[in-house]
C-alpha cells in the first residue's frame, strides 16, 4: 500500500493534497496563490483585449471553424491552470516547510509554469504581449492551436509539479520519513512557528494581489464599461469640457479626423491625417451622427484599388487585400518606408488594452493584415507621388470601411459631441477611453 502512494499517479497526487488542505493554513495559501496567478494572467491578456472582446472574436468566428469551441477550451484551461497553481502552491510550501523537498526543482518548474501561462495570455486575433516584444507579429496566431498549446503546456508542468510533490510528501506522511518529521520535544514550538510563516505568507500574498489589483485599477474600469458600468462624467462632461479638439469637416479636403499614436507607443490622441482620396464635408441640416457618417465612412471605389475592391463592400475588400502583403515586394528603401508605416498605423476598435495600442505590425487580426496590404500596394504604387502620412491617412479611410462607428465615435469625441451616440472605449484609448485626454 505504501509503494502504491509514493508512486508517481493521480491517485496518490489526490490523497496528498486531501490530507494536506484539511488545514487552514494550506487552503489559504492555496487560495492566495490561486488569486495571484489570476491576476498576473490577466495582466497580460489586458495588455491586448479584454475577455468581452475576447468573447465577442469568438462568437463572430474570428478563430476559425472551431470559433466557439476554441473560446470554450481557452477558458476551461485558463481557469484549469489558475486552480491547479494554487494547489501546487499549497504542495510545495507543505514541502519545504517538512523536509519533503530539499531541492528546487518543484519551484522550478512552478516558474515555467507562470511563464508558460504568460505566453499563453493572448488573443488569437489580437496579439501576445510577450510574443510581440520578441518581434513575432502574428502573435499566437502563427501557431497551430492559435495558442492552446501554451495553454495544455502550462496545466502539464503544473501536473508534473504536483505529482513530483506529491510523490516526496507521501513518505512524511505515512510515516516512512522519519527525518522529514519534526521529532524533538520543540516540535510543537516549530509547528507553531510554522503557523506564524503561514500567517506571514498569506499576508505577503494578500498584499500582493492588492497592489497587483490597485496597479491594475485602470483595466478594471475597462471591464466595467464592457458590462455597461458607464461613470456619470463619461460623454457629454467630457466634450463639454475639452470642446473641439479638431475642427468640423466644413467643406471636401484630403484630410480624416482618426487616431494619432503618443509618443509613449501606448496611447492614441485623435488628430488630423492627409490623404489620398477626398474626404466630403458634413452636410448641412442633418442628424449628428448621419452627418459624421457621410465624413467618415467612405463609399466608391478609390482610384488606386485592384480590381474587384470598393469601400462599398467592405467584407469583400477584406479578403481581397489579404493577398498583396506577400505577393507585393520591396526594395531596400521602400521596405524601410512600408516598415515605419506599419509601425505608426493603430489597430483600434479590435485589439490592444485601453493603455496599450496595437499597431498594425504587432497585431494577427484579418484587418491589422489588410491595412499591411494596402499599405505595401502604395508603398509599391504610389510611394513616389503620396507620403507616408497621406498613405497612413488612406489606411484611416478603409479604417472606416470596415469600423463605422468606431470612426464616427472618435469623429464625434474629437469635434467636441461625445455625448452623441457615446464612446467606447478600444485599444489605445487611453485611461478613461478617451484617448489619454
């Protein structure tokens, strides 16, 4: 019976941690530690979405033909790995505090586990912070699973951490570790000492996920407005307050009201691009609204598009320019040129966290790769006649194709009538969703 639980299965895994967290003070750290690694993994999914998007990609079949059923693993295995980090926590504290783990293997492997988990904090769509900081554009988008198996690699290191503990706690145990047992007269006194590190530990944790939680206080806000918590002070206040922060498209120019990157390279401001096509003016006497979507969103067929593309169907020109970002090529000079350009162009309304903007090079989604094909087929074309800006500003107008209300909400909050239709707040829209205002 003894060999049977010292193996290295589930079964004895199980009856560990049952004699383990029947007390108090493992179930607390268990709990603490649980918490922690929920925090720190949705720190970094923050930093490109929010689970409501994240959900919303799903349902509209951003992840492919298994949309739903990846969105459903991706959470199962997300709350999978959150649990089970807190009971191996519980493991290895039980552990070093008996002798049981006299190596650091176990808080090794719990390491790799975090930082496996870190990878997989993403967003098939959006980006991965980790992954783009390595310079992977596609994020986990160029992996098979879309990132489940950072996801599966996570739960199997923290498997592995919790049967290897498991398999040294047993003997202490069952009594078969005498040396692992505390056996002098002050064993009592060592175990109450070992009460007051646990006390210590879980106050230690509890600070931390505080002050992971205060750090974190701006997301939360995020995820209130996605519920529809919208604060009193959002809208009307705040365009009463910053009035026109770019002129009223008063007559036809070659100009768009869109998002401008900080120089922080987190936040957007909304200001003025040129551009190639002609922008109409509002029209005179109409709704708001209707009047910022005649400015906004484009309709024709620009003179520049491949045969077959037309802001009239945006759905259409999607998949049409997919194909020019590899079948397009560069020379020396015009590639660097193409690269800045990418690198200055936002993917709002999709991707990146209120205070960290998604530019079009860091960014898997569909649109992220259409704006770097139109970008590259100017470049090719027209880089001789337009400059970057009037090509970043005609990346702005198939923007407004395929985001409209996006659009015609910045439009709206940057000509001073925020309070309209609203805003929402997307990627790069700063602290409050309103473009670091």
């Amino acid at each position: 019976m003894k060999s049977l639980f010292r193996s290295l299965s589930l079964t004895s895994t199980v009856r560990v941690l049952s004699t383990i967290l029947k007390e108090r003070q493992y179930q607390n750290i268990a709990i603490m530690s649980a918490a922690a690694f929920a925090v720190v993994d949705y720190w970094f999914m923050s930093r490109v979405t929010t689970w409501s998007m994240f959900f919303e990609h799903a349902r509209d079949g951003e992840y492919g033909r298994f949309s739903i059923l990846y969105a459903a693993v991706f959470t199962a295995t997300t709350v999978a790995s959150v649990m089970l980090f807190g009971l191996s926590a519980a493991l290895l504290v039980w552990g070093y505090r008996h002798s049981a783990l006299k190596k650091a293997k176990g808080a090794g492997l719990s390491g790799l586990a975090a930082l496996s988990a870190a990878f997989g904090a993403a967003c098939p769509v959006c980006g991965a912070v980790i992954l783009q900081l390595l310079g992977i554009a596609g994020g986990v988008s160029v992996f098979p699973l879309l990132g489940l198996e950072f996801k599966f690699l996570t739960l199997g290191i923290i498997g592995a951490t919790m049967m290897y503990s498991a398999k040294r706690a047993a003997p202490t145990l069952d009594g078969a570790c005498e040396e692992c047992v505390p056996s002098a007269p002050g064993a009592q006194v060592e175990s109450s000492r070992s009460r007051i590190v646990s006390t210590d530990a879980g106050k230690l944790l509890t600070t931390f996920v505080i002050v992971a939680l205060a750090a974190n206080q701006l997301l939360i806000s995020q995820v209130a407005t996605a519920f529809g918590f919208v604060p009193a002070w959002r809208g009307q206040s705040v365009g009463r307050l910053l009035g026109s922060l770019v002129g009223v498209q008063s007559a036809s120019a070659r100009s768009v009201v869109a998002t401008k990157l900080n120089p922080d390279g987190r936040t957007t401001t909304i200001g003025t691009w040129p551009t190639i096509t002609e922008v109409p003016a509002e029209p005179k006497g109409m709704d708001s609204a209707e009047a910022a979507r005649v400015v906004m969103v484009p309709v024709g067929t620009p003179f520049y598009a491949p045969e077959g593309i037309s802001f009239d169907d945006p759905v259409a020109a999607l998949a049409g320019w997919q194909k020019y970002e590899e079948s397009t090529q560069l020379s020396g000079e015009l590639e660097a040129r193409w690269q800045k350009i990418i690198s200055t162009m936002t993917c709002d309304y999709c991707c990146g966290g209120p205070t960290r903007v998604t530019t079009i090079n860091q960014c898997g989604c569909r649109h992220a790769k259409a704006y770097r094909s139109v970008a590259k087929y100017l470049v090719a074309n027209y880089g001789d006649k337009y400059s970057d800006d009037e090509i970043i500003g005609e990346l702005q107008r198939w923007k407004g194709a395929w985001y409209p209300r996006g659009v015609i909400e910045d439009y709206l909050l940057g000509t001073g009538r925020g309070d309209v239709i609203g805003h929402k707040t997307h990627g790069g829209a700063g602290a409050d969703g309103m473009h670091g205002f």
